[in-house]
C-alpha cells in the first residue's frame, strides 16, 4: 500500500512540473488568474481536481 502512496505522490510532481516547465509564460498567467479568484471558486476547482483524479483512478483499476 505504502508503494502506491510514493507512486501517486511522485506522479503528481510530475504532472505538476511539467507546465511550468514546457510553458512557464502560460504557467505564470494562468497562476495570477487562480490568485484572482475568491474562496468559493477556489474550493470548486479544488473539488473539481478531487473528483477528476478519483474518477482517473477509478478508470485505472
């Protein structure tokens, strides 16, 4: 179990390093765009970011 926890946690840097380091210009807008937004936006994109990674691990099994 601790395997797929060091798994899930490497690809996540993965997947969260490769915008800004294919297109850190795009990376830097989109960041200043996330800041501009309140609280309830900011919880919806987080519950939106929950749910898609539940439902990729769904379909991974």
């Amino acid at each position: 179990m601790q395997d797929w926890w060091w798994a899930a946690l490497g690809l996540m840097l993965v997947a969260e390093g490769l915008m800004p380091l294919l297109s850190p210009g795009t990376w830097r807008e989109w960041f200043a765009k996330l800041v501009r937004l309140s609280d309830g936006q900011l919880r919806f994109v987080g519950l939106s970011s929950v749910l898609l990674g539940l439902l990729f691990l769904a379909l991974a099994r």
